[in-house]
C-alpha cells in the first residue's frame, strides 16, 4: 500500500501533475472481508468491485456490515449486465463501465427510483478489440448527447481497459487516445453546458501500467495486485 501510494506519488511529480489529482481504486475482486479491512486501515479510500454478486456478499459479513455508513467509497469497474442496474446504484458511488445507452437509460431508471443521481463513467474501447466491451470512440459523443436527458445521471469522465502487452509502454497510446478524446469531448461546448456532463475523471491504469497512465493523465488507477497480492 505504502509503496504504491509512494509510486503513485513519484510517477506524479515526475510528469508535473499535483499527486492530489490523482486517486487510487484498490481493486479487491476475489478478495475477502478481513483483505478488505486491513486495506481501509491502512489507508485505503475507495475500493473497486468486479462483480455485483461478490460485493453484495462482501458487504454482509460481519466486517463490512458495521450498521455505520461505509468507511470507503465503493467504485464498479466490471462489465454490468442490465439486470443487475438496480443492486448496483444501491451499492456504488462510481460506476466505470457504461458503454451502452441500453444500460445508461436502465441506470437512470434505477438511480431515480431510490432518489440517487448516479455518477458514471464511459468506458471506450480504443483498441476496437472485438471480444472486449466499451462503446467505440466515434459513438462516445452520441452516446453522451442521449444521456443529457437521463436527469438521474452524471457523467464524470472516461474509462479504457487497453488490451494486454508484455511491454507497458505499448498501452500508451490507448491512454492517450482516451485522453484525446477526452480533451475533443471538452472542446464540444454544447455537451459540456449539460449541467450532468462533465470530463473530469480519466479512469487508467493498473498494475503493469499505473506509472504510464498517469504520465497520460489518469486521475483514477484501478490497482490489485500490487496492493492485495496474485488473485488466486
Ligand atoms: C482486475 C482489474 C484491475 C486490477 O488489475 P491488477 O492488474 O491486479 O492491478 C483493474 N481494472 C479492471 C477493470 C480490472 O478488472
């Protein structure tokens, strides 16, 4: 944790970005309670989740169901089937992975019916990898001209799962495409006067790349095995 807080830190002041502008998701899939736990002690501030059913379960043990609002804030970063929308506006603060106005719309629909105003972040598939989800880039500005008019909505910024190099420095241009895209989004006065539209949040990096993504401009890295150890 230390560590990679102080790497997170380092790879910061070297790319002349304020380190505060940088958040670190612990990734705890496949991880239990009592991990979780040590993780929130030693300083852990949000967590990322894979899958609906496992967090749901997580937060019923005895550790993390406390009767006290959560210490941590919870972050989806897993592929989300429409029908599981609604356990997860009840559950996260940030959803990563919305890649579909299909799924954008049933979030609405979600967050509405509890009161909520759902921050979410479009995830792009740069690659243009057939087996891996994401809207493509060119429909990213459509997709976030229909979600203007979900009110139960808020979008934070964008999200990319690069393919999957030896070489860290492969990834690089897929943060910085989504970085680009980012920045062409901003130029788009009309998208950005949506009062639920922003493009604050580049959701990159993991645990081979965390250092290049946040050279590129991440402000989320999404980070497992360096904190928690090989996922069994
Ligand atoms: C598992 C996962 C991570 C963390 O990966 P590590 O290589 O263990 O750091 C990050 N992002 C997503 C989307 C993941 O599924």
């Amino acid at each position: 944790m230390k560590i990679v807080k102080e790497r997170i830190r380092n790879a910061a002041v070297l790319s002349g970005r304020d380190p505060e502008s940088i958040r670190l998701v612990a990734v705890s899939k496949t991880k239990p309670a009592e991990v979780i736990m040590e993780a929130i002690n030693a300083g852990v501030t949000i967590l990322g989740e894979n899958y609906i059913q496992e967090t749901l379960q997580k937060l019923k043990t005895k550790e993390l169901d406390t009767g006290l609002p959560s210490p941590v804030s919870w972050h989806f970063i897993g592929h989300l089937q429409t029908n599981k929308a609604k356990y997860a506006v009840k559950i996260f603060d940030l959803i990563h992975t919305v890649d579909s106005l299909k799924l954008a719309k049933e979030l609405d629909k979600q967050a509405k019916k509890i009161g909520k105003v759902q921050q979410i972040l479009l995830q792009v598939n740069i690659g243009m990898e057939p087996s891996k989800s994401g809207a493509a880039a060119e429909d990213v500005k459509s997709l976030i001209r229909e979600i203007i008019s979900c009110k139960n909505l808020s979008v934070k910024g964008l999200m990319v799962i690069p393919p999957f190099f030896n070489d860290p420095e492969k990834v690089r241009p897929y943060f910085s495409a989504l970085r680009d895209l980012a920045d062409q989004i901003k130029n788009d006065k009309l998208l950005m006067s949506a009062p639920n539209i922003a493009m604050d949040e580049l959701s990159m990096g993991m645990t081979a790349d965390f250092e290049i993504a946040i050279e590129e401009g991440a402000t989320l890295v999404r980070i497992g095995t360096a904190i928690f150890g090989k996922r069994d």
